[in-house]
C-alpha cells in the first residue's frame, strides 16, 4: 500500500470521526432543548477471512467502507467504493 493511499485512508476517517462528533455535539444540544434524537451508528457487518486468526468487519459510510480487524494488532482502513458495490468477497 503507497503512502498516499495510506495518508489518505488516515484523512477520510478522521473526517467521518469528525462528522460523527460534531452529529454527536449537536444530538447532545438537541437533547437539553427535549428533542429526541438518536445517536448515529456505525453498523458493523462481520466478513469472513479464511484461515486468518481474528474477525475482520466493515461498516458502510459515505464514500465506501471503513474495516477493521480484532486480533493481537487492531487498526481501520476506509475502502473507496463510492457505489459501495463490494460484497465483501475477494477477487479470485
């Protein structure tokens, strides 16, 4: 992976961590003034990885999709995929 394509991923989660804050800034506003408004949610679906220790999940966004992996080493990568036509399977 090239560090632009890295920089990148790091840049659209930042924005999406950024969007989901300032959502939750204003959801907390709305809730002192008596409005109900729920909190935004990532839903995570689970992808099967073979052999490989660990689950691996992605969650839909804007734009594509956010991964991650729970195992000895955690991270998150955004996917672009903008028509967000990835079933989740790998190419032959």
């Amino acid at each position: 992976m090239t560090k632009k394509r890295i920089v990148f991923g790091v840049f659209v989660v930042l924005i999406v961590l950024t969007s989901c804050l300032a959502e939750q800034e204003m959801t907390a506003g709305n809730q002192a003034e008596g409005a109900a408004v729920s909190s935004p949610r990532l839903v995570w679906h689970t992808l099967e990885n073979g052999h490989l220790s660990g689950r691996t999940y992605r969650a839909k966004i804007p734009g594509g999709w956010l991964l991650t992996k729970n195992s000895g080493d955690t991270g998150i990568t955004f996917v672009p995929d903008p028509q967000h036509k990835w079933d989740g399977n790998s190419l032959p």
